[in-house]
C-alpha cells in the first residue's frame, strides 16, 4: 500500500544527512503496510482464519480429527462397517475368541464383541457432543453476564460455582442417576451439564472480565454502542477462545465419565449398546478372556485421546501466547 | 457556547482512601474552537474528559458537584440511555492508542460501519459503503479493497485515521481527542494532526485537543488550558501563553522543552513530582515544586486571578511571573 514517503524522505535527509538514515526510513514505512507472516497474500486475516491457517498444518489436528470423523461416522451408519446385530448373542459361544468373522471374538453373554464396539461408539459420541454443547452454552452464558455485569449476580454466581465444584463426581452421578429414571444417553448428559457449568463459567467469566477492560469495548462506548452490542458484538468474539478450548478438552473426559457410570451401574443400561457397560461385564473375567475387555476399553482410549488430542491442537491454534 | 464544564469535581474511592482526580474544573469550547488541555499524566485531564463523554467507571469513579453544558442540556442530569443516544452522534472520542481502541476480531469496516448500523438504523451493506466513503475521507489509499481488512493489518498511523473515522462517522459537534498521536512516531504524527484540524474546519466541529506535547499543540490549538493536580492553574490564547506565561508551572513546562539554540546545556526539569491525589498539598497544589513559592502558597488556595481578557491564571504571583 503506498503511503505517502516524502515526509519521512524529507526528514531523513535534512536530519542526518546520510542516505543509509533515508533507505531506513523508506524500508520501515514499507514494512509497517504488511503485517508479519503475511507473505505476499493480501487477503484479509481474522483470528478464527489465523487459526484455521494453523490447525490444517499441525499433525495433531489431522490425526486427531481423521479418528473423530470415523467416530462421527460409525455412530452415525454402525451398520456400514459390522453386518451383525449387537444385542444377536449366542450363549454357546460365550468367551470365545477370536475367529473367522468374529475378529474381536465373543464377551461373556455370547454377542459379537466387534459389532458391539462399533455400536458403542454412538452412545460415547453422543454423550460427548451433547454434553460439551450443554455445558459450553450454560455455562458461557452465565458466566459471561456475570463478568459483564458483575455486583451481586456475579458473587451469586460465584458461590453457585462453588458448591458445585465441592460435588464429588462419582458420588454426584450415583445419587443423581439413581434418582432420576431411564435408560437412555438423556440423564447422563443432564448429569454432565449439570456439574460441568461451573468450570465453563468460571473460565467465560474471567475472560469476558479481561476483554471488558480492552480500550476498544471503551472506545466503543464512546461512540455508543449499548450493553447488548458491547457484550455480542465486541466482548464475546474475543472472551469465547479460551471457552472452545476447555470445552474441546473437557469433551473426552465426559466421554470417559460417561463409560465410568455405565461401569459403576448407573449410567447407561442394557440394552443400550456402550463401551462402559461392557467393560463393567468384562471386568470380572479380565484373566480367563481378556479380549473381552480389552476392545471396548481400548476403543474408549482412543476416542478420549482423540479428542483431547483435538483440544490441545485448538488451544495451540488459539492461544497466540503459546506461538 | 457549545460546551461548557462548570466547577467540576471527579473522584475515586481506592482502598487508601479518595483520591480526588478533578477538583473543580472549569473550561468552554465553541463551535469550530480548538481547546488544548494540557498537563503531566495524572493531573486530570484525561478523566475531565472521560467525564463530559460519560465514560466514567461509576463506581469507583463519583462526581460530587459541578455542570457539564452541552448544547444547552446539563449531561449530568440526563438519563445514561439520553447520553447513549449523545455518544458518538453529538459527540466522539478519539483515543491514544489506535490498535488497542480497535477491536481486533472486527474488519475496519464492520467497525466503521457500526456507527450508521448503531444510530441511523442503517443496512449491513449500506453501511459499508459509508465506510469506504469515510476512509477515503481520511486519506486511506485503497479504500475499496482495505474495507474488508483487519487492524492489524495496519500501519500505525492508518489505524489512527481509521479511529478519527469513526469518530467524525456521524459528523458530531464536538470532538475529545485524548493524545491522539502520543503512539505515533513524529512525522506520522504531523500528518494525523494536520488532517485532523483539516476535517475541524471543515465541518466547524469544536475540538478538545488532550496533550502534554507543547509542540503539537502551538499549529492547532486556538486556546490552552493547563492543568495540574486536578485544577486548571492557567488558561490563555495559545499565542499568548509560548510568549509569557503567567503561571510557575507553564513556565516550566515550556522551559523544558529542547531548542536549538540551547546546545550542550543542561536541559530544565520542573524538580519534584507531581502530588499524590490522595493528599493534595494545602494551599496552591504546585507550592512544593515552585521556584517562587511564598507562606501564601502554602495556605491559601489561589483562586483563578483574570490577567488579561480571555486569559487567567492561578497563581498568587502571576503579575511577578508575567514580568519575570
């Protein structure tokens, strides 16, 4: 973009006299135009195109997102990958092992315990998305008005926060699961929602306290914008990375979570298909068929590692001070 | 008058106790007027501003007494949505630090555009093409293709000119420009001045122009007004204060700037530092760090003495410091 030089020519030459001052200048007043790393490309670069730009390169992402769309995959079409029927078991063939057509072998009830692992992955997938949206959407809302608004809804809040995080999980999801009916992927994401908040909360609180003392949230009231437009249009855009971080992160874990009260009983039930329930039924018989238990399980690995994985690549690609 | 400050008072609870930023300020602009409000960091003026805009963070910040007219109407006694409406319409701010004052996840023209979206009801598509109407205006080249463009992508005197864009959107009556070239580096700075005077004129908006650069001031003010600790301590035609002022403190202040024909002498310092707000000195607020000092200054308040007409100064000596 061509600025107009001459008054830094001007300057240089009649201030130091030396021309190497003058191609200073002119070099500098060139540089400023083009922002660093922009190479040539003058295309018009927000935060989220910044970070996009970095995500496809970064290694993590790609592995991490290819086993997240399988996983989205076989949740969605199971049948595309396993022709047989996860609740089809055959008592005769209980614990058996691996054999042509059963590659995973058979658990304890006789059911194909291949079939029943690509089956599990849409309970898990489920919980996982249903509950990081339930969670993100709460908790920054709350959080957020809070740190705008701040006075007593902010303390309110804050102390709401607290009670929660003195919830033991474990114990919270056996109460609350045994209270609340059902055998569906519905009270388990409740659940999840319902401890979860207060971690998003806190995290949108702060950081919508941090953007409201930008001078451009000022600016823009001076040139009067009301508390709706600061909040949606010059606060929230630049509060909501550190969010989406969390909220990636936190989705394997409620994945994990999910498979620990299937385990414990409580959370999923036959016949839902899940990778908690049957690593609860495998456990018992870990020494005689391991294969058993080691399917499911792994599978769970993978998937929580998948998307913890995909978080610290988001946090990475939206977090300029770790660049 | 267009806008006029009355005894104005702003102060601010802290844990240590209150800290008077403002204490009774006084000032007038007029349509087409260029006022210069200068002073050390902390002597006020920025928060004088912040006041007459309504940006005030309230609390801390309270203002026990005083009147700020504009157009007629005391702004302190309207509703914040009546002020709302006033902010960025009748009146704009231009801040110091341009890419800090512009939201960096926003184009240059979403934010542009915002102000005709915000007061005029205006399109999402016609209001970009006011912004590329206004950078042009501001001498951005390439208007058309940089509307899309990030701050960051600017240079720092572009995303000044982008600010004073924004600022002028809605033609206002008045302009606060708080240092609006502290960030820039000199020669920037002289072309962002001069545009600046060069769209005041045009639109015959009044100009409270925040400083403390004595040289960006002399082109452009039409009158100063020097604060200190929160008073205003002397206000003067700007001609008449570069060639005799009538305060210690204005003295020392132009004294301290560098000039040619000074070579290889010491440059002058005002000693001292300027007073904690928490604890203002009695008496005249500048007695400890003046030359000139007497018992007076150390008990009674020097009120604002008329030295001359539109010109007045704060100082139990002025006619000692006009002669001196």
């Amino acid at each position: 973009m061509p600025e107009p030089t001459s008054p830094k020519d001007d300057l240089a030459v009649s201030g130091a006299g030396a021309g190497g001052a003058m191609d200073l200048a002119v070099a500098e007043g060139t540089s400023l135009e083009q922002p660093p790393g922009s190479g040539k490309s003058d295309k018009a670069r927000s935060l989220w195109s910044d970070a996009w730009h970095d995500l496809r390169r970064n290694p993590v992402f790609i592995v991490s997102g290819l086993i997240i769309a399988f996983l989205v995959f076989i949740s969605l079409w199971p049948s595309a990958i396993a022709s047989g029927d996860p609740l089809a078991c055959d008592l005769a063939k209980a614990q058996q092992g691996s054999q042509p057509g059963h590659p995973f072998g058979f658990n304890g009830q006789g059911c194909d315990v291949y079939t029943r692992t690509v089956y599990g992955a849409r309970a898990s997938v489920t919980v996982g998305v249903c509950a990081t949206l339930g969670v993100a959407l709460l908790g920054s809302l709350l959080g957020g008005l809070a740190g705008f608004f701040g006075g007593w809804f902010d303390s309110l809040l804050s102390r709401i926060t607290d009670v929660f995080f003195a919830i033991p999980v474990v114990l919270g999801g056996l109460v609350f699961l045994s209270v609340v009916p059902g055998t569906t992927v519905w009270p388990v994401i409740a659940f999840i929602v319902l401890l979860g908040w207060p971690q998003i909360a806190r995290i949108a609180r702060g950081s919508v306290i941090t953007a409201k003392q930008n001078d451009y949230v000022q600016a823009a009231r001076a040139l009067g914008a009301g508390n709706s437009r600061m909040l949606l249009r010059h606060i929230s855009p630049n509060a909501i990375a550190p969010v989406i971080v969390v909220a990636t992160i936190a989705l394997g874990t409620y994945i994990a979570l999910e498979a620990t009260l299937s385990y414990l009983g409580v959370g999923l039930r036959p016949p839902t298909v899940s990778w908690g329930i049957d690593i609860s039924s495998a456990s018992a018989y870990v020494r005689n068929a391991p294969h058993m238990l080691l399917w499911p399980a792994g599978a769970l690995a993978i998937t929580v590692l998948a998307f913890i994985m995909l978080g610290d690549a988001v946090r990475d690609a939206l977090d300029p001070k770790l660049r | 008058m267009l806008l006029e400050v009355r005894d104005l008072h702003v102060e601010f609870k802290t844990r240590d106790g209150v800290a008077k930023a403002v204490n009774g300020v006084n000032y007038s602009v007029d349509e087409g007027e260029t006022l210069a409000v200068l002073g050390e960091s902390g002597s006020g003026k920025s928060v004088t501003a912040q006041a007459v805009m309504g940006i005030l963070d309230m609390p801390p910040g309270r203002i026990p007494q005083g009147e700020i007219f504009f157009q007629g109407k005391d702004l302190l006694k309207l509703k914040e949505d009546q002020r709302r409406k006033i902010r960025g319409a009748e009146m704009a701010m231009i801040f110091q630090d341009a890419l800090s004052s512009l939201n960096p996840v926003l184009s240059v023209g979403e934010q542009l555009g915002e102000m005709f979206v915000v007061h005029r009801g205006m399109s999402k598509k016609d209001s970009r093409a006011k912004a590329v109407e206004l950078m042009d205006r501001v001498r951005i080249p390439a208007a058309k293709e940089r509307v899309g463009q990030y701050p960051h992508q600017f240079s720092g005197g572009m995303r000044q000119r982008i600010m004073i864009a924004m600022a002028l959107a809605l033609e206002p009556k008045l302009i606060i420009a708080d240092e609006p070239t502290t960030a820039l580096d000199v020669t920037v700075q002289a072309q962002v001045m001069d545009l600046l005077a060069e769209l005041q004129r045009e639109l015959n908006m009044g100009l409270i122009l925040i400083t403390h650069d004595l040289g960006v001031v002399a082109d452009v003010a039409d009158k100063i007004a020097v604060m200190y600790a929160g008073r205003i301590v002397e206000t003067a035609p700007v001609k008449e204060i570069y060639a005799n002022p009538a305060h210690p403190y204005t003295k020392g202040l132009l004294e301290s700037i560098p000039r040619l024909d000074q070579k290889g002498q010491e440059l002058y310092a005002i000693k001292g530092l300027p007073p904690n707000l928490l604890n203002i000195p009695p008496g005249c607020a500048f007695n400890p760090r003046c030359p000139m000092a007497q018992d007076i200054c150390r008990s009674k308040v020097p009120p604002l003495f008329d030295v001359a007409e539109g010109r007045q100064s704060a100082c139990h000596f002025w006619k000692e410091t006009l002669d001196a």
